[in-house]
C-alpha cells in the first residue's frame, strides 16, 4: 500500500530533549490521515501517535491502524522526511 506524507507542521520546542516535534498529513492509499503526531522521546527515538477525539476526560482514537507493519511504514516515512526537512 502506497504511504507518502502529503504535509509536516514542526511544532518543536527549543531546547527540549523529548516531547512533541510536529504533526503530519499523510496519505494512506486514497485515505488521507490528519493531525497525525511525531513525538521525539527522551532517548533520541521517534514515535507516531494517531489522532484522538478528546471527550471530557477521556480521549477516543479516531483512526486505528491494525497492521504494525502499516503503522511501521507511517512511523518511518514521517520520521525520514522529518530528518530530511530539518537536517537531524
């Protein structure tokens, strides 16, 4: 299946070493995602998480990929062109 990242928001805080570095669009098929966040963690690592629909005090996934290797392959792509854009 065709995963290519239509639009990346960085959102990066300076001097922080974790914590939230953008969100991304992307393009899954002909389905489009959304408000798609990129998190760096305190280790140097990436990770994605899919948007959620917050409801008083609880959160409701609005998109759940099934396959880890579809979310691996959202993970990578939005990683890799994070990278690229900003030189990391």
């Amino acid at each position: 299946m065709r995963v290519e990242v239509a639009k990346f928001y960085p959102f990066e805080i300076p001097g922080r070493k974790g914590g939230l570095v953008g969100y991304a669009d992307v393009l899954v098929g002909d389905l489009l995602i959304r408000g798609i966040r990129l998190f760096r963690n305190r280790y140097g690592g990436y990770y994605v998480q899919m948007p959620v629909l917050p409801s008083g005090d609880r959160s409701y996934p609005v998109v759940e990929v099934m396959s880890r290797e579809l979310l691996e392959e959202i993970r990578r792509k939005v990683v890799d062109l994070y990278k690229e854009k900003f030189k990391i």
